[in-house]
C-alpha cells in the first residue's frame, strides 16, 4: 500500500495545476482589494474546476482490505469492491464519468450497489446521477438531501446552484447515523456536527480500520468552510478533536482533498486551525477590520505548508474571520 501520496501527484491528479485556480471571494475581493494580489478569475472556481474535471485523470490507490481510493475528479472517492458489489463513498464530478467508470472496472466487475455522499458540494456528488442510473441506491445525511433538492447559493463560490435531477437526490437519509452490512463491513456512517457544511458525515470501515472524513479535512491545504449551508470554524475545530479521539495510529484516514493520511497529519492539521483561529480571534476582538487583520498576516507561519492548493491565505484568514462573532 502506498500510504502518503506525494503532494504534486495529488495536485496533477486533481486537475488543479491545469486549472491554475487561486481561490478569493467576491466579499474578500470588495473589502481588502487595496491589501491583496488579486488573480485574473473571469468566473466562478467552480466553472474552472468543472472543466478541469473532464479530462483530468483518475488515480486509485488500494488502501487496505478492499478498499480503494480515486482521485482526480474533485473530492477523494472511496470504493469497496467485493463479491455484493462495489460501494462508493462520493461521486465526484459528472464529467469525470467516463474516467471513472474505466478506473472501478479496472478494479471489479461486479454492479454498483451503493454511493454514499459525505456532504452536498458539487465536487462530491455531482456524479451522483450517472451512479443512480448504473442502479446505486444512494445514502447521505437529511441535510444533503434537502440542499441537492433546492436552489442553493455559495457567495465565496460566486455561484448559484440549481436543484440536483431527481434521480441525483439521496433516496436513502438518516439523521444521526447508520450502519450498513456490505462485503464483509459493517459499514459506519455518522453526522458531525456543523462544520464544513451542516450535512457533513464520516464514514467508516471497521474491518479495514480505514476513517472518511470527507471535507471535514483537506490534508496539507486550507479548507473551505461554506457558511451558506450551515459551515462553522469552530465546528471544523471540534470535529478535528472529535476525529483525532476516534482514531490510533494504526487508522487510515481520508480526507476529502489530499492525500490519504494519519493520526499525526490530522493533530498537524488541528493545531494550525485553532493557531489561526486564536490569531484571528484576538485580531477581531480589538477592533481590527478584515482589511487590517488580511494585511497583518495571521497565517504566514503555516501559508507554506497549507496554502498551496486553492485556498491561500488571505483567503482563509477571511473564512476564520467570518466564522468569528
């Protein structure tokens, strides 16, 4: 097993050099204008990362047991393979179809049986319907559903989602938590808290000993935090700690952006969230405005490492910022 995929391949993989995306909010753009580089975007990211997803190419990596994971089209998908069937945990984008279709046969056969959505975000679940007509009962949170069934709107996206097809809806929703019984797993799926969204859930495979923690974690970047659907900076702290105390270092881990990781990775990763948090916290407690706490850097010890993808660090100063009352 190749357990840390290197950092460029994951980037190559995901389309995201090609795209050459650098991700600033309308509202970050409008208020610190005069403090920032800003790039040429002439759209919204999702339009770029949509066309990148076409013909970006699919990479899967057997973890344990018989459990894969692909990545190139938008978030990291999970695939159990076995004799029932095949399982995913997300979808990707649409227009990866093809790619990923070749990429599961290469690997099984056998029909799909199962998707399950970590969350709503179109980088995760828009191959849900193209998985639906290949015969997949599809499972996620109540709080997925009721967002792929409307009109939904991400300002730091600059885009407006419309309703999902019905035959992309999750038939199959539960609240708190479910288990499935599936090629030999006794598959565990449970609700966070709100965090990156606040239809976020984690899915484990307890024979593999193998967490999906979906965009509850970027691994080696910046997350993103949606507050138009119920996101919340503290919420991404307390589910950090709440992963980290189910975990041993035994546990492989996926996230839902970068390379499969480990214990340590994710107390790295906890601990650059609540630095920044206190930082920007404090900042914003004595009066600072989001121009002058951009300008004063609150992130610089850890753009290096985590800003890099496409989140740097002014612009995730100004999703803590946000999240801070």
């Amino acid at each position: 097993m190749e357990n840390n995929l290197s950092r460029r391949r994951f980037l190559e993989a995901a389309g995201i050099l090609t795209a050459g995306l650098v991700f600033l909010p309308h509202t970050l753009l409008s208020s610190v204008k005069e403090e920032v580089i800003i790039p040429n975007l002439q759209e919204s990211p999702v339009l770029t990362i949509m066309r990148a997803a076409a013909t970006a190419k699919i990479t899967p990596t057997k973890l344990r047991g018989n459990v894969t994971v692909l990545e190139g089209s938008g978030g990291n998908i999970v695939m159990l393979s076995g004799p029932e069937g095949i399982l995913l945990v997300d979808a990707g984008i649409g227009v990866s179809k093809a790619n990923i279709k070749t990429a599961l046969r290469a690997i099984s056969s056998k029909p799909l049986k199962y998707l399950v959505n970590t969350h709503w975000h179109f980088d995760h679940a828009d191959g849900n319907l193209w998985i639906k007509e290949e015969g997949a009962v599809i499972i996620a949170h109540e709080n997925t559903r009721k967002h792929l069934s409307k009109t939904t709107r991400v300002d730091d996206w600059d885009y407006t989602f419309p309703p999902a097809p019905a035959g992309a809806i999750p038939s199959n929703t539960f609240k708190e938590s479910k288990i499935l019984a599936f090629n030999g797993e006794k598959i565990q799926m449970k609700k966070y808290q709100p965090s990156h969204t606040d239809g976020d859930i984690s899915v484990y495979f307890p024979k593999a000993d193998i967490l999906v923690v979906a965009d509850t974690w970027w691994n080696g970047h910046y997350p993103f935090i949606d507050y138009n659907t119920g996101g919340s900076i503290s919420g991404m702290i307390s589910v950090a700690k709440e992963n980290i105390a189910r975990i041993t270092d035994k546990t492989i881990i996926v996230p839902g952006h970068g390379p499969i990781g480990n214990k340590q990775q994710m107390i790295e990763y906890k601990d650059m969230l609540v630095d920044i948090h206190r930082k920007v916290s404090t900042l914003k407690g004595q009066g600072k405005t989001l121009k002058e706490i951009v300008a004063s850097k609150p992130t610089a010890d850890y753009d290096a490492k985590w800003g890099g993808f496409v989140i740097n660090g002014d612009t995730f100063t100004y999703l803590v910022y946000r999240g801070i009352a």
